[in-house]
C-alpha cells in the first residue's frame, strides 16, 4: 500500500479519485504528475492510497493533508490485516463534523504549553511524545481514543523494553494532553490498575568516604561544583541555570530563566536554599556575573554534568555515581540533622508534598 500525491483532473474535468489510479487518460495538457508521498514537497490538493483488494487494484481518497492521509493508510491497513485473519473491521461510526482531529489537539495543547511559557525544549519532547502515541493508536479523531487504545500503548511499551516509569510518564503525558488540550476534554479513560506501578527507589546517598575521595580526586573546579551539589541539594538542570545574580544574602534563589527557554520542573521548584557561610564566600570569589558553572566552551548551561561527575567518580573509585545522588545526600543530611522540620526540608528540596 503507498501513499500518492500529484495532478487531480482527468480528461472529463472530473477529480481523478472517480478515475482508476494512474489512467493514461489524462490530457496532455494536464499530464499525469503522480509522485509518492512524503508530507515534505507533495503538490498541493488530496492524497491517494493505491492498494490491490485481492487482485484488483483500487486508489482511494486518503485525506486533504499528509498527517490525514498517513492515518488513514494506517486505518486501511489494520482493516485489510483484520480481513486477511477472518476478523471483520468495524466501520467507523463518528461524526466527523463534530469531532476534533488529533492532529489539531496536539497542536491546541503545545500552543497552550507555549502561552505559559513552557521551555521549548520540553515542548519538543511532548510533541514527540504525542505523535508517538497518535502514530500507535491510528485514529484520526480525539474522540475515537479509548481506554483500550491507552492500555495496548502501555503494553507496547513495557513490551518493547521500556522502564516502568518511562510508560508511566510517557502515559501520563498522553493522559495530560487528554485532559488539558483546549480543543476538547476527554477525561475518566483510565482506571488506577491500569497505570504503570512506580518502582519503590531507595535513596542512595554518598558515604563520608565516596565524599572525601571524590574531593580528593576533583581539581578545583569540580570540587567547588561537588560542593555546590552537596550543598544546596538541587537538581541537575537547576544547577546549570544558576547565576551569581541568584544569590541573595545567604541563600539562592531557583528561578525561571527565560534568556534560556528554563523554567524550574514544578511551582514548588522556585523556591530559596539557604548557603553555609564558606560555600557563600568561595561563590562569590568563583565569578561575579553570569553563569556559576557554565560550559566553558560555549558559555552556556552545561548539559554534561553526569559526565563530568562520573570521571571523578572514576578517578575516586566511587562506583554508581550520579548528580541525583547528591540531592538524596543533602536531604539524608538535613533529616539527620534535625534542625529543620520535614516540611522545611521538603520546600527547600522543591518537593510538593512529604511523599
């Protein structure tokens, strides 16, 4: 089955959909200009589906876009396949004037996304994420999703050897854009039992030893970034955002940076950490403007943290290394501590809630 794009009009002045596919009865003067479809270059007008139905050949209207047409051959093919295995398709029963195209949702909710202003580079990766999921389930229309389709997703994708929390957030996106798109609410298709379960993570803090011997290790650079890791208990991305216009008094502030397209994961991730005494100090004689810990080639958010982490943990003989283990250190540190309460260490940690 292919997906065909080119000239419309036969020699009667009819729409070629009512002539069979590629008839040489086209005029001269309006040759025929079929050419295979790739949603890039494609002539304007409707798309065509050329298929054989046993051995007859058959061209059918697909769709007036590339995105439309490339769902309907998906449909067709699910059909033809069902046909082949003795199964009988049901025919699509929707009322196509008063449903809302998938492809329209997807674009309703990164608008939405962007109008809150949403990073672009997460943006991104939900319209990947929805597309994703729209080229697996095949409709055309919102309201045509079913709890069946989400569930065949999930499956899909422990099947293919993804983590239980990859289906899950990936999932979750799909459920968000359900729910949150503008175009059309579809809420209630999941049940509880359906979701992904959440692996139980204990957290894994660095000993006082993994500690001493990453320091040793680190040049000095690296040992003030270990610090500020240790220190202040913040995320990977939240570190490469930090400036020295963030520190305020003795504690800095996470905060959006729109220069950079960032905004902290969740609204309780803006929020002040308190800095001790010698790490404020050794900060402020580190720069005095711009980024803390930029990359020093570009001047930008350094996006290789792990990797530079994991070099000193090799250098150290510290095994399992990774920037998220430092926040499960700065908050294993603060509970043993108790100077602060729960909720306390919870709200400098960015989290919502004590879970």
């Amino acid at each position: 089955m292919q997906l065909w794009a080119g000239n419309r009009t036969c020699c009667h002045g009819a729409q070629a959909d009512c002539c069979p596919f590629g008839r040489k009865s086209f005029t001269r003067s309006s040759p025929r200009s079929w050419v295979r479809a790739t949603g890039k270059s494609d002539p304007p007008g409707p798309l065509y589906l050329r298929y054989c139905s046993g051995s007859t050949p058959r061209s059918v209207k697909a769709g007036d876009s590339y995105d439309e047409a490339a769902m309907a051959q998906m449909r067709l093919e699910r059909k033809l396949k069902a046909q082949s295995q003795g199964f009988v398709a049901p025919e699509e029963t929707l009322d196509a004037e008063k449903s809302h195209r998938i492809s329209d949702a997807i674009a309703a909710y990164l608008a939405g996304l962007r109008l809150n202003r949403r990073p672009e580079r997460s943006i991104k990766s939900k319209k990947c994420e929805l597309e994703e999921f729209a080229k697996f389930c095949g409709k055309s229309y919102i309201e045509e999703i079913k709890r069946t389709d989400l569930i065949a997703y999930r499956n899909h994708l422990l099947d293919a050897g993804k983590a239980q929390v990859t289906a899950l957030n990936k999932l979750m996106s799909v459920a968000t854009w359900l729910k949150k798109n503008t175009v059309v609410t579809i809420t209630g298709l999941l049940k509880a039992e359906d979701w992904p379960k959440k692996p139980d993570t204990e957290p894994r803090p660095y000993s006082d030893a993994e500690q001493d011997a990453m320091m040793e290790a680190a040049n000095p650079e690296e040992r003030l970034l270990l610090r500020f890791f240790l220190g202040t208990g913040m995320r990977e991305q939240e570190v490469a955002h930090a400036e020295v216009s963030d520190i305020k008094d003795n504690y800095i502030q996470v905060q959006a940076k729109q220069q950079w397209g960032w905004s902290p994961k969740t609204d309780a991730g803006s929020r002040k950490i308190p800095l001790g005494d010698g790490l404020l100090a050794d900060l402020r004689a580190h720069c005095s403007e711009g980024l803390l810990f930029p990359n020093p080639t570009t001047g930008r958010p350094e996006g290789h943290y792990l990797r530079i982490i994991k070099k000193i943990a090799e250098r150290a003989g510290v095994v399992g290394a990774g920037c998220h283990r430092f926040r499960g250190t700065f908050a294993t540190e603060q509970v043993r501590a108790r100077v602060l309460d729960l909720r306390d260490i919870a709200k400098i940690m960015g989290h919502e809630n004590l879970e």
